[in-house]
C-alpha cells in the first residue's frame, strides 16, 4: 500500500441518506467530536456494492468507515465514535457507569416504547389513531418528568439520549402538521417543548438538518399511501 492509498484508508466516511434520522444521529456526534468524514449519499433503492460489502448484514445506513473497517447501526456508532475520539469534544455517553446504563436504557425505551405508537398515530385514522395518540402521551409524560426542566437530557450539553430523541425535534411537528392533530404543547409538556428548541437551535444541530420541505413533502406521501 503507497502513502496515497495510506491516506485514503484512514479518512472517515459516512454512508447516509438524507432522510434517515439514523444518519442524521451519526453527524450530530461526529460533529460533537470534530471529526471530519467524507459523506457518501446512498440511493437506497439501488444499494452500493460498497454499502453492501460493508453492511452484509442489514444492508442499512448508516455505515462509519474507520480506518477501512466498518461499523454499522447508529447506537454502536455512537459509542464508537465516544470510544474512538474519547479526548475530543464532550462526552457522548456518561462516564458513570450506572449513568451509562440509564442513558442506554432510555435510548431502549424509544425503540421499543415511544416509535411504535408515534408511528402508528401517523399512519392511522379513526379510533386506531385516538388510541395511539393515548399511548404517546403516557409515553411522553414519561419523558418529560425525566427531563423535569433540564435543558437536554444530558444536563448543559447535548449526550446519548439526546441524539437518539433528537430526529423526533423536527419530525413531531411535521407530523403533527400533516395529521392536523397536536402532540407535544408547552402546556402539558413544557420541559419537552423548551428542549424541542434547545435542541433544533443548537450549534452541533442547527446547520444540520435534512432538507425539511423535501422530508415533508416525503412524510405526506407516506401517510397518504396508508389511505
């Protein structure tokens, strides 16, 4: 191997799409870090062979190219790109380890927890989607007395659980712009509501965003082909 090709193995890429949430963590994080990577826009429906050879096993984004060697699914980037650049920029995940663990846990809670039933409000009508909206407010009472007032979950800066809510920042008022309905209001979810603007304003998030009207435009095909 010649010092060019040295050079080219050590760059860090990022194999995205540009409405993937899941992506969109990963750039927050490496942002946090300073870290510099080439971006490479995968078309989803007609995958790179260098996706696929890197990803064998979901053949998902995002994949993180370190030094040539993968990693795939956008929790354990997380704690990579924590790892790797462990003396650069703030920590992601806590340095206490039950602190570490609950971070974990409620990045857990909505996977399992808060998408399926925000989901579902989204792409249901009638007595479905009322019995959905139901589920996400108990789900986000949760949430917000979790947060009780902090400016993000992580104290003063933004951590884990931060970047694993944070596609929810923008993408709750969309759907709740689509659907005509109402989800999060700073009456009933005032700590949920302030961090919703702490987080879209913030300097690692603000200039990175996806292309909001092309995502909606997205969302309503979604929710209309459900119909």
């Amino acid at each position: 191997m010649n010092h060019q090709e040295e050079e080219e193995g050590e760059k860090v890429k990022l194999f995205g799409y540009w409405a993937s949430p899941y992506v969109f963590r990963v750039i927050w994080a490496l942002r946090i870090k300073g870290v510099e990577y080439d971006y490479i826009e995968e078309d989803l429906e007609n995958k790179s062979d260098q996706l696929l050879e890197y990803n064998p096993v979901h053949k998902k984004v995002p994949v993180l190219v370190y030094q040539g060697k993968p990693i795939a699914e956008s929790e354990v980037i997380l704690e990579f790109i924590d790892e790797a650049w462990k003396d650069r920029g703030d920590c992601i995940l806590p340095e206490d380890p039950y602190e570490r663990a609950m971070a974990r846990f409620w990045a857990r809670f909505l996977k399992d927890k808060l998408s399926p039933p925000i989901w579902k409000w989204f792409t249901m009508q009638g007595q479905e989607q009322e019995d959905a909206h139901q589920a996400v407010v108990e789900q986000l009472l949760v949430l917000e007395k979790e947060l009780d007032g902090k400016r993000f979950f992580a104290g003063e800066k933004i951590g884990f659980v931060d970047l694993s809510f944070g596609p929810l920042s923008y993408v709750i008022p969309m759907y709740e712009e689509i659907t005509g309905g109402k989800m999060i209001t700073e009456e009933k979810f005032p700590s949920l509501s302030a961090w919703i603007g702490n987080f879209l304003s913030s300097p690692v998030v603000k200039d990175h965003l996806p292309p909001l009207d092309k995502l909606r435009l997205r969302l309503q095909a979604i929710r209309d082909a459900h119909f």
